[in-house]
C-alpha cells in the first residue's frame, strides 16, 4: 500500500474505478484501502428504498480527544457521454500539460483524495488526532440522493455519532482555486401543472376547450411579477418552466390536456410552506381570467403536484467552521475567498440537520463535461489548504 499522503496518486485510484452512479466499481474499496491504515474503523452500509437501486456508502471515523470534524463527499460520477469525444479514455487518469483527465476528477473524487491526503499528512506529521476526523462518502449524489447522504447520516446518528463541524468537497470555485467558499444554499422545489381541456378539431374550437390557453395563463402568474428582489445573503428567488407537454401529435386537433413542470431555486425569504402556499395563490387568480378563454365562465380547471422531498434554503453561521476555513484559505493562497450561496443544491442540505457545513473544493469549470480534469497544481494546493484547516480546526 502506498502512502496516502499524495493526493495525485490517490485520485488516480479513484479515477481508475468506473463509478457512474449508483455503481460503486470498487471506488469505496479504493478509499478504503486509503483510510484504514490511517487508522480509521470503516464501514459501507447499503441502502434500498423500493423503486430505487441500492447504493452502497462508506462511513470511516478515527476518534481522539477534540472537536468531531466530519468530511463529506461523493464517489459516484456522471455517465461518461460520448467516450470517442474525450482526449483520453474518461477512466485512465491520464496526465497531460500539467492536467489529469478523467470522469470524476473535479466532481467530486479530487475533493475526497485531497482531503484523504491531508488527513495522512497530519497524522503523519502528529502521529495522532486532537479531535475526531469521519468520512461520510455517498455513491449516490448524482444519482435520486434517496439511499446516500440522508440515510447515510440517519444510520450514523443511531449508532451514537454526533459533529461539530463538517465540510463538502464539492468544486465550489468558479475559475480559480480559493475563489468561494459556499455557506449556504438556495432551497429547490418543484411542481407540475395539469390543465384539463376539451378536446375537440382545431376548426370548430367553440366546441372543444383549449388546455393549452389555460396553461399559459397559469404559468404566466408565476413568471410574473417577480417572486422577490433577493435578501442580504441570497440572490433571488427564481422560477424557470422546464418541461410542457400536450401529447399531441395532430396539428388540427385541440389536445385534452396540458402539462408544465417547473422548478423554483428560493432564497430565505420563503419556506417550501410559504411558498407552496404563495404558488397556489397565485394559480387560484389566474384560473379566473378570460384574457386566453373568450367565452369561457368557468376557471381554468387545472391540478397542482408537488414534486416529493423539496430542498430546504440554509445558511451557515458558524463563526469558528467559516473563519477557520476563510484563514486557511488566505494563508495557503494569500487571498481572501468569497463567502457565497450561489449555485444549486448538494448533499449539504442533508447535513445542515446534523452540524454546521460548508462547501469548498476545486475548481469546478469542467465538471460533468467531455474531458473533464484537474490541474496537479491545484490538488497540492488544495492538500495544503485542508491540512491547514484541520491543524487549526482541531486545535
């Protein structure tokens, strides 16, 4: 077994295994390998829920005496696309001009290999731990997130684990490394509409009812006025339409029925309740409205689905957590990281239950893309960041 103090070494381990989502293909086993002769206890319990695959994860602790510092983090990647497009195979780990190439390399098992590497070096350096350091590594981020983090955290809660802290190594930076760290994120919701019309022939619309006219009219009361105009901390509240759909494959036929899914990234001026209840305000008042329906008394006959296990908003106050990571960040860089809550959701919305949490990883422009990658440089630097902040976190 090689030293898992080179965070090079460890993500082409990591890389080399074949982990699209929910595959574990031997990345566990591969962490693992890192972590145990670190000293750390191991487990990697299954998850199953029916209508989902079963996803393994990993828990790892090594407890002393100090604060409980957990890292958190995923191991599953995104399908390759097309392998023919990529510079080399998307599983080789290959190093050119500087770079390592593969599926995974920024998100997120560079995040995990740099941090496995900052552990070893510290430990290597003290021989022990002031605190308590655990791995909480999901194969189910990208993936539904049904049998990962959530569960994952549920289990070691029941077994007696508890933590003070805990950081995501998710690429949180845009274009360079020590760019942002992420302190909270938005909350996600989602909905579909259905619309029930008449169906009818396109000629003759007096006998039919047009599903489509009452779906524009609807969505428009959501797309219009703004929801908000954004909160100290948090950007506004946005809502985009993302699928509409009338099954309809004629183009002289009136469809019985429309559908809209949409998506809402909310700020801290809403709860999913506050929320869900202003979205049916608003559907209620443009249900009413002739504008698209000359000659219709009735309101719009339409239905409203909530989409299961919305994402809650949160933002991170934790003084010793933020400021600890903020310092270590401009001692390795010499430049001070913004504190942002920008982006979408991450398995740090499970987390914030438990323990205080932020974010910060690589540098994220090319993840999920065709030969995503990872400048070397930046897998130092980042070792050297994390080594820091666990020496000061510890302490």
């Amino acid at each position: 077994m090689k030293s898992a103090t080179d965070p090079v070494e460890n993500l082409a381990q990591l890389i080399a295994c074949p982990s699209v989502t929910p595959a574990e293909a031997g990345a566990l086993t591969a962490l693992e390998s890192m972590l145990a002769p670190l000293g750390f206890s191991v487990e990697r319990p299954v998850f199953s829920e029916e209508g989902t695959p079963d996803v393994e994860n990993l828990y790892a602790r090594r407890s002393g005496n100090g604060p409980h510092l957990m890292f958190a983090g995923h191991t599953d990647v995104v399908p390759v696309g097309d392998e023919a497009a990529w510079k080399f195979p998307p599983f080789s780990a290959a190093i050119h001009n500087g770079q390592m190439y593969g599926r995974g390399a920024v998100d997120m098992k560079g995040g995990v290999a740099c941090f496995t590497a900052a552990v070893a070096r510290h430990i290597t350096k003290h021989g022990s731990l002031k605190g308590s350091i655990s791995f909480l590594i999901t194969g189910d981020e990208e993936g539904p997130s049904i049998n990962g983090t959530g569960k994952l955290l549920e289990w070691a809660k029941a077994k007696g684990e508890s933590w003070d802290a805990a950081i995501v190594g998710e690429p949180t930076n845009p274009d360079k490394l020590g760019d942002m760290i992420k302190i909270g994120r938005r909350g996600s919701l989602s909905g579909t509409i259905t619309v029930n019309g008449v169906q009818g022939h396109a000629a003759y619309p007096h006998l039919a009812d047009n599903p489509v006219r009452g779906l524009v009219t609807l969505l428009d009361s959501l797309l219009y006025p703004a929801l908000d105009k954004g909160t100290k901390d948090f950007q506004a509240t946005n809502l985009e339409v993302t699928t509409m759909d009338v099954g309809n494959p004629a183009v002289n036929v009136i469809p019985a029925k429309a559908t809209a899914t949409f998506n809402i990234r909310y700020n801290d001026s809403w709860t999913d309740e506050t929320l869900m209840a202003e979205i049916h305000n608003r559907l209620d008042r443009a249900a009413g409205r002739r504008k698209l329906r000359p000659g219709r008394k009735t309101p719009v006959n339409y239905e409203l689905t909530w989409r299961d296990r919305p994402s809650h908003v949160f933002l991170t106050h934790d003084d010793k957590l933020v400021g600890t990571l903020t310092k270590s960040v401009e001692a390795v860089i010499g430049r001070r990281p913004q504190l942002s809550t920008s982006g979408g959701t991450s398995d740090a919305r499970f987390i914030k239950d438990y323990c205080p949490v932020v974010e910060f990883g690589l540098v994220g422009k090319t993840m999920h893309m065709v030969d995503e990658r990872v400048d070397i440089a930046d897998l130092e630097t980042l070792t050297q960041i994390y080594e820091r902040f666990i020496e000061d976190f510890l302490a």
